[in-house]
DNA sequence: TGCGCGATTCTC
DNA sequence: AGAATCGCGCAT
C-alpha cells in the first residue's frame, strides 16, 4: 500500500520513527522501478530547531518546508550532493524528515544518488515518481536506536536532540 | 555584488 | 586530514 499524505500529517518524530521498516519506491528515467527499506531518519522540526533550515524563517529555500504533508523536499548541499527530506504535520508549520540511509545505503547522498533524486523532485507530492509502502510483514519488530543528527554541531542548544532514529543491525 | 559555509562523500 | 563544488543567507 503507497502510503498517503495523511501519513505524513502527524508529529514529526512519529513520521520518523514510523517511516522505518518502510520501503522507499522510485520510479527512474528509465522506466525502471527500484525500492528500499528505510533504515535510517532524521527530524527537523519546528521554530526553534536551529538545525533546521527552516529555523531562518520562509525563504525561497524552505518554503517547501511550509507546505503541505506528503511534499518532497531536496536540496543540494556541499555543492555536490542532494538530500530526500518528507515534509510533515500542517501547512505553515516547517517540519520534514531526512532519509539518511535505506538497507545497503548509508548516508543521505548516496541514498539521493542511488535514486536518481535530484532537485526536479523538489516540491512534488509522493506518488508517481517517488512513493512510501507499507506492506512488509517481515520487516517489523525491530529495535530502534535513537540518537543525535549527525552534522548539526553549529546549532546550539538543539544538536543534542535525540531526533535521529535508525534500526538496530 | 561578494563572501563564508554547509542535514556529505571520496580519496590520499 | 583535505578536497570537491555551488546555492543560500546575510553583509556590504
């Protein structure tokens, strides 16, 4: 079952921590489509996350941020690579959650890459190109490890929130 | 208009 | 440990 945007219309860390165990599907230029079970998340959330970038305020950039639950956020960092962020909660709240790593990719560059996502997909909704299942009985039970986000250490007070969540093995 | 830096990854 | 590489946010 795709998933739907109501999914994503509840509290960030519960989107998180829920989209663990599902699968990221993708549809490639070529026609072909190609999945992945989630293995790894982060959440950037709210006003006063100081790792997000929303924390700035409603710019060009984050306004997708702000948009409806169910939105593709990418951007590109460090000039070179883009991230996969799901935009969460309600419409003027910046809220989304990073893909970090899918099983046998770590990190959310190579995730982006090994998808062919590029900032095309910024601001489109899930469904046709790039969707979430929820279908996998094997996958389920796991132990969750929480902990801080990796790369956040400029944010002050909020780098060492416990907002990153990953499945144990 | 210019500058510093980043939710990273790969190589030396 | 250092490079690669560029758009964003803020200062000028």
């Amino acid at each position: 079952m795709k998933l739907k945007s109501d999914f994503f219309a509840k509290n960030t860390l519960w989107v998180a921590k829920n989209l663990l165990g599902k699968r990221l599907c993708r549809k490639l230029r070529s026609g072909k489509i190609i999945s992945a079970i989630i293995t790894e998340t982060e959440a950037y959330q709210g006003f006063n996350d100081k790792a997000s970038h929303a924390h700035k305020g409603r710019t060009k950039r984050t306004e997708v941020m702000f948009g409806e639950p169910g939105t593709i956020y990418v951007y590109l960092i460090y000039g070179m690579h883009c991230c996969l962020n799901l935009v969460c909660e309600k419409m003027d709240y910046p809220a989304a959650v990073l893909i970090r790593g899918v099983e046998g990719i770590n990190g959310p560059g190579r995730v982006c890459k090994h998808f062919q996502i590029d900032k095309k997909l910024n601001g489109k909704k899930i469904g046709g190109e790039l969707w979430i299942e929820d279908k996998n009985k094997k996958v389920s039970g796991f132990m969750i490890h929480v902990s801080r986000r990796v790369g956040v250490d400029y944010a002050g007070e909020s780098k060492d929130l416990l907002w990153r969540f990953m499945i144990k093995n």
